[in-house]
C-alpha cells in the first residue's frame, strides 16, 4: 500500500504540473482559433482515436495485468504493437480524403496524412508506458511526461503563432510522441532493449482480443458527440461541444491521469492474491465522487464567467453545454472504474457491455429526437448517458462482489459533503451584484467552496478524512502539525 501511495502522489504531482502546462497551451490557442479550427481537428482525432484501439489491440492492459511475464512475452506484445501500429498508419494515411469527404471538411485529410506518422513511433512509448505502470514506476513516467509535454507545448504554440491552424495540433502530436520515445529510451534499464518477435503472439492476442471489442465500444460511445454532431450541424458546433467538454474535463485532467496510471494494477494485484474488492471500491468510489462533485458544481454554475475569463468572448457559447455536461459527468463519475476494474480480473470484453448500452441508447436518442441543435443535442447526450448508467452498477455488482448497498454508501457519504457545497455556491450565485467583475466573483466562489468542503468532510467524517492525516504528517512541520492535531 505505501508503494501505491507513493505512485499516487509521484503521479499527481506530476500529471497536475502537465496539465497545468497544457492549460495554458489551450487558453493561448483559445485565441488564436476559431471554434470552427478546433471542431476540424477534434472530428479527426476522434475518428483516430478509434483506429487506435486496433493499433493498441489491448496489448498495454496485457504488459500491466499479466500475472508472470516473461522475457518472450514482451517481445511477442512488442512484435504485435508494432504490426498492428504500422498497419493501420498506412489505413490512417490512404483513408484521408474520404474521410474528409463524408465530413466535407478538406482540412481534415491533411490532419489524419500528419497524424498517421505517429502510429509508427507509438508502440515503443504504449510497451515502455505499461511496463513503468505494471511496477508502478512512477518517478521515471513522471520525468517522460514532462518531457513530452514541453515539446508539445513548446511546438504547438510556435506554430499557431505562425499561422498553421489546425495543423499546427497535429504536427505537435507527432513531436509529442517522437519526444516520447526518446525519452523512454534514455530512461531505459541496461537490459530492457527488446527486440520484437511475433513468436508467442497467441498470448497476447487472445487478451487482446477480449480487450478490443470493450475497448472499441467505449471509445465510439464517448466519440458519438463529435462524430455525429460534425455530421449533423457542423465543424464550429463540434468547436463549441469540445470546448464544454474541455472545460469540465480540466478536473478529470487532473485526477484522471493518476487513477488511471494506478487503478488497474492495483486491482489486479489485489485480485490475483485473492482480496475482496468490494471494500476497495467503495472507498474509491467515495473518494472519487467527493472530488468530483464539488468541482463540477462549481463549474457548472459558474461556466460562462470561466469561459469568458479562460478562452475569451468567442466561446461563451459554450457554457450552456457545459452545464449540461456537468450533470452527465456526475451521474456517471462513481462508476468510472468499471472498465479498468475488468481488464484487471481478466474480463476485459464485459465493458462491451456497459459502452455498447450506452452508445445504443445515445443514438436512439438523438435519431428519435431529432438534436440537430447543439443544446438539444447535449441534453439528449446528458439524459441516455444517465440511463445507461444502471449497466455499470450491475457490472460492479455481479463481477467485483461491490453490492448495490455498498456503491449506494460510497455515493451517499458524498451526497453529505456536497450538498453544502452546493447551497454556498448558489448562494454566492444569487447574493453578489451582478456587476461585479467575473474573476472576483470566481474568487470568492472558490475559496468559499473550498472552505465549506473541507469543513462538510471533517463533520460528516468522509472517508477522505482518514486520508488527511498522513498527508498533513508528511508536508508540515511536526510542531504544526501536533498544534492542528490537538
């Protein structure tokens, strides 16, 4: 446990100092695209996104969840990554112009041409990435992430000044993952240079195969708003919908990497050794949705002010779909961990399940209703992803041994923390005048809400409480830290 702890913390210091870079990269880029930009490259990378999962073909959550991998077995993962990678460049590359045609966007075939290039260098960082995270490596995965979001940030910003538009995204994903690689390599261990073999691939590959259909399920159900928006109403709507999106995915940038670096391992390693996951789970899910929360109430009621402060005029059109976006990320957030918790118990193709419900369940929506408009479209989105998410809860509850009692505690200590939340925030939202300048009024709206979660987790004794102790133990001095003690 105190190695995973330390991989926890290593990883949150570490991918909250990327994205704080990154953040600035897209308020920067903000103002130098127009919505209509972003929607183009947003439509594409969605579209590689789910290639990707054939490229990947399960082959990391293999290297993380294998229970005794050997020398051969690594080298057969690596041979298939890199056979399935440079395959599908060659798709990504000769697919372009259709693509661009059934979207009727000509930018994008320029987009997927660039992007193609780096599923050739993208194996070697997927072999290095699982095998820091199955030994929990977070120290070395750290310096790589930093590595790599410099370039990206340093290139992608150059080049939008220079006047490269979207394009200018795509050539700093390549040198992203061309610093990447050279990183890892540098990073290596003396013995760990591999050469790739296809002999053994049946075990990987079969995993694999499982993981796959999961895998590509979840990935189109979480394109189907780009996809289908970019179909139905358009690049700039796309702009719009991915910037709500963004914005109340800062949070989930944040928390998200570390609990995805760490979750599955731990799982698996708890699973192999016989533990009852219930008990983890529960407490994952309280502590997950007791950050979440509060941090999407806050933006949801305060977007427009956010938007306007962060990403300028151009985009406050946006605020609307984050609200609504907000309340979708709530209803699902608690049983997040439904996927990763499969891959881990070697189960990977029952999140087909779950993905494939939703997914199913979104495109009756929309066709039924007909959302050609960009709230409608959020709202129908927002409403089926809230129904579908009963087939999780099951999930959890028929393969993990986490009960619906238990996942109903877990949401409802939660509930205690962030319901004051909430009342502060509302009450902020009515009582201040409103001319008052947008960032004062997010400034007291923040350090209220910080205030009265902290004072919520200590009363209704949050299971995150038991946590504070030891942090505080570690990063303040001892005499402090006795005087808050007692």
């Amino acid at each position: 446990m105190s190695q995973l702890r330390r991989s926890v913390l290593i990883t949150f210091l570490s991918t909250n100092a990327n994205t704080v870079v990154q953040f600035g990269v897209t308020v920067i880029l903000a103002r130098l695209l127009t919505p209509a930009e972003v929607g183009i490259f947003s439509i594409t990378v969605v579209f590689v996104n789910i290639v990707a999962v054939f490229r990947e073909f399960g082959i990391s959550d293999y290297l993380k969840r294998e229970k005794e991998l050997t020398p051969q077995k690594m080298r057969s993962a690596l041979g298939l990554l890199i056979s399935t990678s440079w395959l599908l460049a060659a798709f990504l590359y000769f697919s372009g112009s259709h693509v661009a045609a059934f979207y009727r966007e000509p930018g994008m075939a320029a987009v997927l041409h660039v992007l193609s290039i780096s599923f050739f260098l993208v194996p070697f960082a997927s072999f290095n990435y699982a095998m820091l995270a199955r030994n929990l490596q977070a120290g070395q995965q750290a310096i790589v992430n930093a590595v790599s979001t410099l370039a990206y940030a340093s290139s992608c910003v150059f080049m939008a000044f220079q006047g490269m538009s979207y394009m200018a995204l795509a050539w700093a994903n390549v040198i992203n993952i061309s610093a990447t690689v050279v990183a890892y390599y540098c990073l290596r261990p003396k013995d760990a240079l591999m050469l790739p073999s296809l002999s053994g691939w049946a075990a990987p590959a079969r995993f694999g195969g499982g993981a796959i259909l999961g895998t590509l399920i979840d990935r189109v159900n979480n394109s189907i708003p780009d996809l289908v928006l970019g179909r139905i109403s358009g690049a700039r709507d796309v702009g719009l919908y991915s910037r709500a999106n963004g914005l109340v995915g800062i949070f989930q940038q944040i928390v998200g990497p570390t609990i995805n670096y760490n979750a599955m391992p731990f799982i698996a390693r708890n699973h192999h050794a016989g533990v009852a996951l219930g008990p983890i789970l529960s407490r994952a899910t309280a502590y997950l949705t007791v950050l979440y929360w509060p941090a999407l109430a806050i933006t949801a009621i305060y977007a427009r002010e956010i938007i306007g402060i962060l990403y300028g005029a151009q985009w406050v059109a946006a605020a609307p779909v984050a609200l609504i976006i907000c309340v979708q990320v709530a209803a699902r957030v608690g049983f997040s961990l439904t996927q990763p918790g499969l891959m881990a118990i070697g189960r990977p193709y029952l999140s087909a399940v779950s993905s494939g419900v939703a997914a199913g369940v979104k495109l009756a929506a929309i066709y039924f209703f007909g959302a050609s408009k960009l709230a409608t479209f959020a709202i129908v989105i927002c409403a089926a992803d809230i129904v579908a998410a009963i087939v999780p809860a099951w999930l959890m509850a028929s393969q993990f041994g986490y009960s619906y009692r238990e996942s109903w505690r877990a949401h409802w200590v939660s509930v205690k923390v962030a319901v004051p939340c909430l009342a502060a925030l509302l009450a902020i939202r009515a009582l201040v005048p409103a001319d008052w300048p947008d960032l004062a009024v997010l400034t007291l709206a923040g350090v209220t809400l910080a205030v009265v979660w902290l004072i919520a987790l200590f009363a209704f004794r949050h299971p995150l409480y038991d946590e504070l102790p030891p942090l505080a133990r570690r990063w303040l001095p001892a005499s402090l830290y006795d005087r808050i003690r007692t």
